[in-house]
C-alpha cells in the first residue's frame, strides 16, 4: 500500500528533491509515514487484544492472556516487518530523478 502511495505521489517528491530535499530526507519521510500508520495499529491492536483477553483464555496453552514477552514480541515482529517493508518504497522515493518526476503525468 505504501509503494502504490509513493507512486501516485511521484510528482510532489520529485519536486520536494528539486527544492532541495536529500535522499536521506526523502527515506525518513516514507518509512516515518509507514511507521506512523505501524504504530496506530499496533496500539489499537494491543489494546483490543488486551480487552478480548477473557475471551481467547480457553484457546491458549501455555501462555497466560497477559503474558507481557508475547506482546512484546508482536510488537518488535510487526515494526520490523513494517521496516523491511517500507524499504524498498522508501529507497525508490530517495533515488527519484525529479526531472521524471515532474515531466510525468
């Protein structure tokens, strides 16, 4: 979703990289977009899953409902995922030609 984001948005980071932006600025500003939407979801996924505790207590063996290692551990898993999928958009965005960029329609 966010490589087709940052296709569609081809135009405006190509003129960000003719004003002047770096491709290091271009790189934070797509993983940071996809870390933001990373991070809503894992608080709004940890805490409905914090509330469906008493729920899913019957389908767990092994693990307590609120057991803090597992949650940390969906955490970590889902950032770096997150990560090693924003990559790839975010290295395109940072290597943009602007002059493509603007002349494309």
């Amino acid at each position: 979703m966010l490589s087709f984001a940052v296709s569609q948005q081809s135009r405006e980071l190509g003129l960000r990289i003719a004003l002047g932006a770096t491709g290091a600025s271009m790189m934070r500003l797509v993983l940071g977009r996809g870390l933001l939407l990373t991070g809503a979801g894992v608080v709004l996924g940890t805490a409905l899953a914090w509330a469906s505790t008493r729920t899913l207590q019957n389908l767990l063996y092994g693990v307590s409902t609120l057991d803090p290692r597992t949650f940390a551990a969906v955490v970590v898993c889902l950032t770096l995922t997150t990560l090693v999928a924003c990559y790839m958009p975010a290295r395109r965005a940072a290597h943009l030609d602007p002059i493509v960029a603007l002349r494309d329609e």
